[in-house]
C-alpha cells in the first residue's frame, strides 16, 4: 500500500517511487520491531536494520522513535480502512457487505498479528493517534451507514451508535479469532457476525 | 464488594471482616494510583497510602506491585460481571436484558473510569490476566445466551462467537460513550445498542 500523503509523524513526505518504497520498508520494519518489543524496548536502529536502509534514511523521514510509532498507526489505521471497506462496498447490498467485511477483516488480522499490540499500545504513547484511529474508522462506518439506510437497505437509528458497536464486535472477534486462535475460518465467523448484524438475537 | 476468595495475585485470603476491609481499601487505591500513573509508574508505597494502611498491610496481602495488578485487574472483571450480570437477569426476559446489561454497563464506566487503562494495560503487563479477563466475560454471557437459546427467548446460532460480538460492543460503546464523552445518557446508547442486537440492521 502507498502512504498516504496525510500520515501524521512524517517529517517529509516523499516524492519518488523509491522514497515510497523506502518508507513502506520503514513502516513495515516499524510494525515488526514495535510489534515484537512493544515501543519502549523497540529502537530506531533496528528499525533502520529490519528495513535494510542507512540510519540517515530513517532521519529523513522520521524525527524520532515516537513519530515513526505515530505514523504506524496511521498506517495501519488506513490499511485497515483500504482493506474492508472496498470490500463490503463491492457487495451487492450492504447486509452482504457486512459479512464480506467482517471475513476481511479476520484474515487481514491474521495476516497483521502486531495490529493489536500496536493499536492497543498507542493507547499509552500516543493517545490521539489511538483514537484519531476508532474514530476515523467509525466515522466512515458511519457515513456509510447512513447511505445504506438512504437506498432503504437498512432501518432508521443512531448510526454513530451502530458504529462505534459494530466497529468493537469486529475488534473482538478480531482478538479471538484471528489473533488468539485460528480453529474457525473467516467466513464462519463472520456468517455468525453478520447474521446478528443483521438479524439480531431474535 | 467482598473480594473474592479466587482473586489471582493474593499471597493471603483475609479470614476477618477487618481484613477484607484492608484489602478492599488496597484495591480500591490500586485503581486509583495504576489508573493515574500506569504500571511502571505506579508505586507500592503510594498504593497503601492512598489505602491509608501501612506499608506492612500491603505486604501481607500482595508479594509485589505486579502481584496487586493482577489482583486489581481479576476484581475489576469481577465488578464488572457482579453489575452487569444481575441485571440482565432481572429482566423479564433475555432481549430486555440486554439493554438494561448495556445501560448498566456503561454507568458503571463512567463511575470507573480506570477500568480501561487498567484492563487494556494488563495486555501488556499480564497478558494471561488480561486474556482471563475477557475469556470469562465471554463464557459467562454464551452460557447466559445458551440459556436464552432453551427458554426459546432468542435464534440458535454459535453462541461463543456471539458472545464474543456483543461484549465488543459494549466495551467500546463504554469507551466512547462512557469514558471519552457523556453526552448522551447510558439509556439512550442501550436503545439503540440493544435495538442493534435484538433487530439486526434490517
């Protein structure tokens, strides 16, 4: 995935195919140093060595250990964000893409483990990046949301509210699912997920 | 609330009334010192003054400041469940429950603001605590969910995957609407919330 021309920490945003190579290196690199130490034992030297750059590349586009963890998040924010939804947009009708969405988002978790560790942990470090996050993510759920009671495919409510609830059951199942234990497939957990969604206990 | 005879951390069970006393008052100033400062800043002598008890108190009860972490956080998970459960079973039936369980859910995070740091922390701290922690919130409600299920009160379906889901809408319509904004009222987040999960979207 590009970076994004917004992602918060940057000193400088680049302006070759290389640059963005070399800070999708760093970034990946950061998801695996930060991902594996936490961000207190995490250091930019490794950082630097796991993307296989120079130090110096790491200074031009990042000032320090916090600001490279800042842009992290941001990144995976949108990678988050770049995943799911095109897929439950791709959908025939929203209650389908619900479950498209929920199955993404189990297998990208899969493939990300150090998503929570660092999501969770920017709850500590960098508490505006944490819930910049949640609420980006929520209030696209949402907006998306109120479109799909605009074609009538869903029913009126508080559709921040349905958000924020929606968002947490995927987090959740995220966790257990895809990070704590892979027994089930996606799609099982999100035929499940999706038919509460959309049906509810009843 | 009586602490529990199972509470993880606990060098010693108290055996008098006094002695629970003691050990409720540790709790309760390990919550407010860990709440404030985080683990690593958090003190022990600071904890039993908070307390009011002497330093030797906190010893009697808890070996180290990790010791009362653990202890802090399986209480937490106990007071959340000993709000939350009986009031869903108050309730004339299952579906009704839920959104007195999300009201309740929800004040109870307002008047306990720490629990999320303190919860989310202990992912870091004491992982096994942590994972303890949401695992038998989960067990608890599909048990309730199966019960549910045979008084024909909701739908069959898995009910651990389920359980999974709604806890995560209710932690995070605590964080966004209990901890981070109180705008709303904690009735008006479970109408729509329990709404969610009785109807579906549809």
């Amino acid at each position: 995935m590009n970076v994004t021309q917004k992602t918060q920490g940057l000193t400088k945003t680049p302006k070759t195919a290389r640059g963005h190579k070399t800070l999708r290196l760093l970034l990946d690199a950061a998801a695996g140093e930060f991902g594996e130490r936490g961000f207190h034992e995490a250091a930019i030297a490794r950082i630097a060595q796991r993307a296989g750059v120079a130090i110096g590349s790491f200074y031009t586009y990042f000032e320090s250990k916090e600001a490279v963890f800042r842009a992290l998040v941001g990144d995976m924010s949108a990678q988050v964000r770049e995943t799911v939804a095109p897929v439950i947009l791709a959908a025939p009708d929203r209650l389908s893409g619900e479950r498209a969405g929920i199955a993404a988002f189990v297998a990208f978790v899969r493939q990300n483990k150090a998503l929570y560790r660092i999501i969770d942990e920017s709850a500590f470090v960098a508490e505006d990046a944490y819930r910049k996050h949640y609420n980006d993510i929520a209030e696209g759920y949402a907006a998306s949301l109120t479109a799909a009671f605009g074609r009538g495919e869903i029913s009126d409510s508080d559709m921040t509210i349905r958000a924020w609830a929606i968002m947490g059951m995927n987090v959740f199942l995220g966790l257990r699912f895809g990070v704590w234990d892979e027994t089930l497939t996606p799609e099982a957990v999100a035929k499940v997920a999706a038919d509460l969604i959309t049906n509810g206990l009843r």
